[in-house]
C-alpha cells in the first residue's frame, strides 16, 4: 500500500518534469529568433588615447593628437538611432544570447491596479484618457528584449594602463521590455528648432585683479582643492566603487544603487580643478559600472538622474564633448537613459519615481504615484534634455517636455495657492472619485439592468458609444466603448497629492522644480517660452505669500522663504511656518539669476537678500555652520524692522501669558497645604499632650499607691503621717531598672528631632523628675543624636521627617514651582543653545549641503562684489573646521555647539557640489561662466547652446 502510494508520487513529479521540457521545446524557436535579431558585439578592444593636459603647451600637443585620431565609431551626427547602436555595441563579441520575446501580460489578481493597453485608441481617447496608436508606435518604438551584458569587464579610461578586472557581479539584469503605453513616433515632442534667442548677460563684467588680489584667492583656491584631494584620496582608498565613504570609521556606505555615487558625481569636479590624472582612473571604474543591476530593488529616479545621468553628461561637456575624446562617458550615459526611460511607461507618461527595475516588475503595466514630491516629478528635464541635444534623440526630450506641459496645464488651471504647487502631487492621471463611480456602475451592471446614460453622465462623456458585455476568461460583465474596454481611470491632470491640508515652500521635496524653470529656459536657448512663464509665475507667488523679513539681533536687512499651510482657502485658513532650512537657500541664486534673464532687477535684489539670510544663519551659530532646520521671529514691518528683546522672548515662550498666574496659584495652593499641615500638627500634639499628662497623672498615681504600702509594710507607725508627700530625687540620682522614668527617655530620646521638642513653658511638670532628666541629657556631651529624637510618644518619624515646603522666598530650591517667563527663556536658551534670533531649530545637524554657498557664488559671479568671497571664505574655514576627518569629511550632529560630534558620512554631494562652489567662488570668471554654461541641481554645468539643439 505504502510503496503504491510512493510509486504515485513519482509519476505526478514525472509528469510535471516532461511538461516543462515540452514548453521549453515549444519555445527554442522563439529564442534563436530574437537572439538572431539582435547580434551583440563586444566594445572595441581598445580607446583612442584621452589628452594627457588641457594647459599649456601640453594642451597645444594634446589638441594635436586628438586631431589626427580617428573619431570614436560608435557615434555619428548622422546616426538616427544612436542609443540603439550603443546598446548594440555593448556585446558584439559575444555569443548569441537567447532572450525570449515577452508575451503580453495577462491581466490576473495580482496586477489589478493596472490596464493593459486597448486595441483601439478611439475609444479610449473619448473617455479622455491619454493614449497612443499602438501599431504605429509599435513599429517604430517599440523593441524586442534584449539583455545587455555584464559590463564590469572594460578596457578603462584612456592613458591608463592598468590590468582588466573581470566582474564576479551575478543575479538578475535589468532587460528591455515592450512598452504597454508607447509614444507613436508622429507624436513624440521635438527639441525646439531654430537659432537660440540673444538672451542677457548674466555675468558681471570683471576688471583686472591686483596681484595682491590674486595671491590672495589663489591661495584660497588652493585650500579648497587641497580639501577635495584629501576626500578624493579617501573615497579612492576605502570607497572606491561603492556609493559613499564613511570617513569616521574608513569604511563605505551603498544608500543608492550602488553605481558608485560619488565616483559619478565628482566627475566633473575632478576636471574643473585640474586633476585630470584622477579623472583618467575614474573613468575605469566608470566602465565597470553595471546598470543593469543593483544592490536596491528600485531605482531612485530624482537622485539617479540628478548624479549619476547629470554627472555622465556633466563630465562629458567639460571634458571636451565629442573631441574630448572619453566617449566612455556618453555611453554609460546613454545606457543608463535607457533603462530610466522605463519609468516614463504609464497611461499618462508621468514617471514612476521608485522603479522595480528587475524584469518580472518593469514588464508590468504601472501608474505614476498618487503622492509624489513636486521635486521628484520636476527635476528630470534638465538632464535627459541635455541628452537630447548631445545625441539628437527626441525621444528623451518627450519624456520630460510631457511632465513640464502637466505643470503648465496645473498652473494655468490654478492651485490653491496661484503660480507654485503643493508639496505633493497626485500623478496618477486618475479621477479618483470618478473612477468610484465607474467601478460602482460596472457593479451595478452585474446585477441589473445597464444604464448607459448615466454611466456616461458620470464618466463625464457623452459620445461614448457603450454596452456591456460577458468576459469570457473571467465571467465578469465589462463596459465596452467602441472595440475597448472602458479605461479603469477617468484622466484628469496633476492635482495635489494625499488628502487633508496642502503645503506650499521652496524647501524640500519643492525646491529644485522651481529651480529648473529658469535653467531650462537657458538650456534651451529660450526657444520654449513656457518656462520663462512658469518661473515669473512661481517669483511673484514666492514674493506674495512665502517672503518675509525675519526680525534679528544686528536689524540686517535679510529675507528668507516660509512655508504655507492651507486646505485650500489660503486667503482664510493659510498657516505660516517661518522656516529657516539649508535646503531653501538655493532659491538667492535663482532669483538673482531669473532677475538677470528675465530682466527683472527687483529679483536680483530679492536674490541678495535670501543670499544674506543663509549667511547670517551661518555666522550666528557656535561652529559659524548653519543647521538643517530652525524657525524665526517674523517681523511685523518688514520695510521698518527693529530688534525687540520682548518679542523676541515672547517667541520663545508661546505660554508667556499664563507664566504669572500659574505662580500665583502654585503659592496660593502651597499656603493651603502648608495651612493644613499646621493645623493637623497642632492637632496632633493637643491630643499628645492630653495623653500624656493622663498617662502622667497614672503613673503618679500608681506610684504614689506603691509608696504607701511599701512605707505601711516597713513603717506603720510614719505612714499615715508621710501620706500624700511625693519622693524626693536629686539630679545625678539613676532610675531603678525597672523605673518607667528610664524607659520613658529612651524612648524620647529615639523620636524626636531638637527642633521640635516643646517649650518647658507649655509643660505643666517642669520641676518634675522628667524635666529634671531632660536637662541632664541635654547637656551630656555623650547623649545619642538628639536630631534623632522627639518628645511626643506615639508620632512616627517618617511622618515628622518628611522634607517641609519652603518659604516662599526660598524659590531657587523649589523645583515644584513653575517658572516664571524669564527663567522659562533663559532655560530654553542655555539648555538649547539657541543663537539669539532663533525660536528653535528643529534639525540642529549640517551633512555637508552645498546651498549657501551656492547661491553665494551667483551673488558674486552676478554682482561682482568680492564680499561674496569673503562671506563665502568664514564659511569654508567654519566648515573644515568641524568637518574634517583623516581621510575626508563627515556631516556633524550639532552646529549649535562648539564640541559638536562627528556622525561618520560624506555625502556625494560634498566633492559633487559644496567643494565646487567654494573652489569656482575663487576661480577666475570665465572658468564655468555663468553665460556659457548651467548647472543642474546637483551642480554638474551642461553647455549653453550656440547653434540648433545646443551642440
């Protein structure tokens, strides 16, 4: 029976086993078919040599050399499909990699959150979702899978000669799948055509320097390199090819994907300073870099594209472009772009924001987030712009050119707050109460009868041709428009994001979306006029109801940006918070510089003055290092602003009010106690005394009996002539052992404390025995403790000794009592460390942020006024001072005090973008010239384009 059922085992397993052999047989063809299609080839086995120097004679020899070098074959201005060609290029030598062809995804439980695309757009289009001519698009964008190879096995950069290195990186790959939303060809958003737009100076005209001008900022500029040479050299060492360094403990750190963040994001740096040797040996690392696999299971987009796609593509511009010759750079470029563009694979083409990038994921059809951060959804369009103009592909632009029209369309249509957006945006393209409706309806047609009027009244259509109609694969009733089933989503445009109340600012999650407006419009030589519109429309909201001068110890004239909150009635209900974060004091250089192309010399002003709020919070602090976060005392006149120290304290103490009273009643209930107290004491010791002198009389009584008998027993004849007569004792006469006298004392002498033995006055029995031995004991300089006893017999000592109230005028003792207003601010004051000026500061940390100083060095590039360099030079020492370690520089846990502790992380953004500022704040002018060139958020420069598509 048992090896029966054994024996059916074996042959279930059998058969499952022969099944999947047959399905693999069934599906060879389909493999050697599209492996066929797509024949890889590995790079070529070497590079043309890079310039060994950009300066002086070197650079003439180097200029030479790249002139008599055959251009890199992998990229042609003719080229129409250049990103196709790369990623054709990546495996040429390779042996045909079997891929199958993806078969469409079928709509099951677990991807119903999706829409799989409809076979005709008709339909769909009346419904008023966006969509495509899927066989148009099809035959021109959409591509089989392909499955790029390990690229950890690279010939390096150039004029570097060291051994490869074969990657021992396995597990699953990113590969291209069909798109399920593709944009038809005829349909994809072009770059702006024509000659860029003459577009004003942004510059200051500087004059010739003084030598002793000179020395001075090369000196400094010196420092600062010196300080990026000593974080280069540790990343190099501990980090290398790992995202961060941990410059505490010499260790690494991988918060992104683990591209080698830092390595990416200082590309560009390491140029610009001149260490074009540590520049060649990146770029071998940069050749091993993978992306197609990642330690994350999703992909940050915002912070992907910001370093690692700006900072391909910065490094590729500084470098030379095209005739710099480290073509190594556009590659891995455009690599990475094209598995980023994946995110753009939505219904409504708004990006997902955190991409499941593995293959089982990314084939999946998938909506934008319902809550993404404005800056997440805004800050991708300076980078694959760039990329457009450098390879003369559309496609990237229509990415981000379809996430600026949303913002257009929202901000013509109107937020709460007019001109800027919420801090969170729904991107779904889904009318969320709509879609209820619908789904209710369809509900509804299950059971009943279909009633297409109403149907179409709630979709909000009335051309719809609809019905209903059984699924056979699932047995369910579906609404049909046309030869399509009914969109689960009614479109609609971006609106705000999460339920409740809505937060406006230029801070976090906000900044950088604004910030790409104006460098946008730059970027694309002024040809898409909407950007200009969208940042006069952002400054003048920014101006109306974020602006405010905050009220400050020296009176500086200085502004800084706040936030509002508002469940959509700002005019009523807006609630300001008046913040003060790093991450907001980017938006000096933004309005100085919108100030100068737009033309509008207010804003350059309004620039200055952000720029010299960031600086005082700079220079009010113990390390002279802004923190993260803190909030201010708004002025309540911000044109005639004076300090007022009561205000101010004021501020500190939201319960000032109330300070007084909450004394008052503290001493009026203390009385109360201190009263009842009193009284029951009095009370108590009434009743001892009672007692005691009842005890008293006994006792007298008792001996005075035992006297008369004892003296009839041994005198009869004397003893009715002594009756009455008490005995007489003199004072160093002992009690008896048994004398109650004795007993009585001991008992005294354990209880009572000094302090509260009875005034003789009050004993009725003074000249008696008791008083008599009180005395003794008190002058007997071998008595016990006399603070440990008390003359009450029956009162506890733990009932007495407890601590007693005190005197009012006792109060720097009382910790039971409030305090008063001015000891509540002194308090917050000493405990906090609170620079006088702040409320409070919510984030007392600083992580090496380079915004200060960024928009420090617009002020000074734009204005000319060396003041900038010496604001921006207290900054720099503060800042090292705190910050460095042995083999780089760590963010610190608190700047409001001088011992502030090192907390073990250099952000990518330390050498990427802070070290930057400060060594172009003392450069000369033309070096990165704001005219010629525009930095992304992450402070890697693109050209400015002087011919059609900015090449």
């Amino acid at each position: 029976m048992f090896r029966l059922r054994r024996y059916r085992y074996y042959v279930f397993f059998a058969a499952i086993v022969v099944f999947l052999l047959y399905r693999v047989a069934q599906n060879s063809e389909q493999w050697e078919t599209v492996s066929a299609s797509f024949p890889h080839k590995a790079p070529p086995s070497s590079y043309k040599s890079p310039p060994a120097s950009k300066s002086g004679t070197d650079g003439a020899n180097s200029q030479a050399q790249a002139q008599s070098q055959p251009p890199f074959q992998g990229f042609s201005s003719e080229d129409d499909d250049l990103p196709q060609r790369i990623l054709h290029n990546f495996g040429q030598d390779n042996s045909p990699i079997k891929v199958p062809d993806l078969k469409k995804v079928q709509h099951t439980d677990s991807l119903d959150d999706f829409e799989l695309p409809p076979k005709s757009d008709a339909g769909v289009k009346e419904a008023g979702v966006l969509a495509y001519d899927h066989d148009e698009a099809a035959k021109s964008t959409t591509a089989p899978v392909i499955n790029v190879p390990d690229k950890n096995v690279g010939q390096g950069a150039k004029d570097v000669d060291e051994p490869l290195v074969k990657s021992t990186t396995t597990g699953t790959h990113w590969e291209k799948v069909p798109e399920h939303f593709p944009v038809p060809k005829s349909e994809i958003i072009p770059l702006p055509a024509g000659k860029p737009k003459k577009i004003p100076t942004i510059q200051y005209a500087f004059e010739k320097e003084s030598p002793e001008a000179r020395e001075t900022r090369e000196a400094r500029q010196q420092q600062v390199k010196a300080e990026m040479e000593r974080g280069w050299a540790g990343y190099w060492q501990y980090a290398r090819g790992h995202d961060e360094l941990s410059p505490v403990t010499k260790k690494f750190r991988d918060p992104f994907c683990g591209w080698a963040a830092t390595l990416v994001d200082s590309l560009d740096t390491l140029w610009i300073m001149g260490m074009e040797d540590e520049f060649k040996e990146a770029l071998l690392e940069v050749e091993k870099i993978d992306f197609t696999v990642s330690k994350r299971a999703e992909i940050p987009v915002f912070e992907t594209t910001i370093r690692y796609l700006g900072g391909l593509l910065a490094a590729y511009d500084v470098s030379g472009g095209k005739s710099g010759g480290y073509d190594i750079l556009l590659e891995k470029a455009i690599e990475l772009a094209e598995i980023l563009m994946g995110v753009f694979d939505t219904p409504n083409r708004m990006p997902v924001l955190y991409y499941n990038w593995k293959p089982q994921y990314a084939s999946r059809p998938k909506r934008a987030a319902s809550n993404a951060g404005v800056a997440e959804l805004g800050s991708l369009a300076m980078e694959f712009t760039r990329l457009a103009q450098i390879t003369k592909e559309n496609k990237y632009y229509d990415a981000v050119a379809r996430i600026t029209d949303a913002f257009y369309e929202w901000q013509e249509r109107g937020t709460s707050i007019s001109g800027i957006f919420p801090e969170h945006v729904d991107a779904t393209g889904c009318n969320r109460t709509a879609q209820d409706e619908l789904e209710a309806a369809q509900s509804a047609a299950e059971t009943e009868a279909y009633d297409e009027t109403s149907v179409v009244k709630r979709a909000g259509k009335s051309t719809l041709n609809v019905k209903k109609q059984k699924n056979p694969k699932t047995g369910k009733v579906e609404l049909i428009a046309g030869e399509s089933t009914l969109p689960e989503c009614v479109s609609q445009g971006l609106t705000p994001g999460g339920w409740g109340a809505e937060q406006y600012g230029m801070g976090g999650s906000q900044d950088s979306t604004y910030e790409y407006f104006p460098k946008q419009w730059l970027l694309l030589g002024g040809l898409e006029p909407k950007y200009k519109e969208l940042h006069l429309k952002v400054s003048e909201a920014v101006k109306k109801w974020l602006l405010f001068r905050p009220m400050v110890p020296d009176e500086r004239d200085i502004l800084f940006s706040a936030k509002v909150v508002t469940h959509g009635e700002p005019e009523i209900d807006a609630k300001t918070q008046y913040e003060v974060t790093h991450l907001t004091c980017f938006i000096g250089g933004m309005f100085a510089m919108g100030g100068k192309i737009f033309e509008v010399p207010a804003d350059v002003e309004i620039g200055e003055k952000l720029t010299e709020g960031c600086v005082w919070a700079y220079e009010s602090t113990a390390t002279g290092i802004m923190p993260e976060g803190a909030h201010v005392l708004p002025c309540p006149d911000a044109k005639n602003c004076h300090w007022n120290q009561t205000l101010y304290e004021q501020a500190l103490d939201p319960s000032w009010e109330g300070r007084g009273e909450q004394i008052q009643e503290y001493y009026k209930r203390k009385a109360e106690a201190k009263a009842a107290l009193e009284k029951e004491r009095e009370e108590k010791k009434e009743k001892e005394k009672k007692e005691k002198k009842e005890k008293e009389r006994k006792e007298r009584e008792r001996e005075e009996r035992e006297r008369e008998e004892s003296e009839s027993t041994q005198d009869p004849a004397g003893a009715a002539s002594k009756a009455g007569q008490p005995k007489k004792s003199s004072l160093d006469e002992k009690p008896s052992r048994g004398s109650q006298v004795g007993h009585g004392n001991a008992r005294v002498q354990k209880r009572a404390p000094v302090s509260d033995i009875e005034d003789p006055e009050d004993d009725p029995i003074e000249s008696g025995p008791i008083t008599g031995i009180k005395k003794a004991k008190s002058s007997d300089a071998g008595a016990e403790d006399s603070e440990d006893s008390y003359p009450v017999p029956g009162l506890e000592k733990s009932t007495i000794g407890q601590v007693p109230l005190q005197d009012d005028n006792d109060i720097e003792k009382d910790p039971m009592r409030p305090l008063s207003h001015e000891e509540y601010v002194a308090n917050r004051v000493e405990n906090e460390n609170l620079p006088k000026g702040f409320v409070d500061v919510n984030s007392k940390a600083y992580i090496l942020r380079p915004e200060a100083i960024e928009s420090v060095w617009y002020m000074y590039r734009i204005t000319g006024n060396k003041k900038w360099q010496e604001k921006g030079w207290k900054m720099f020492e503060a800042i090292v001072q705190h910050t460095a370690t042995e083999i780089g520089s760590s963010a610190i846990d608190n700047v409001l005090i001088a011992k502030t502790t090192q907390v073990n992380e250099m952000e990518s953004f330390w050498t990427a973008e802070t070290l930057k500022y400060f060594y172009l704040l003392y450069s000369e002018p033309n070096l990165i010239s704001l005219d010629n060139w525009v930095l992304n958020t992450e402070a890697h420069p693109f050209k400015r384009p002087k011919a059609p598509f900015g090449v």
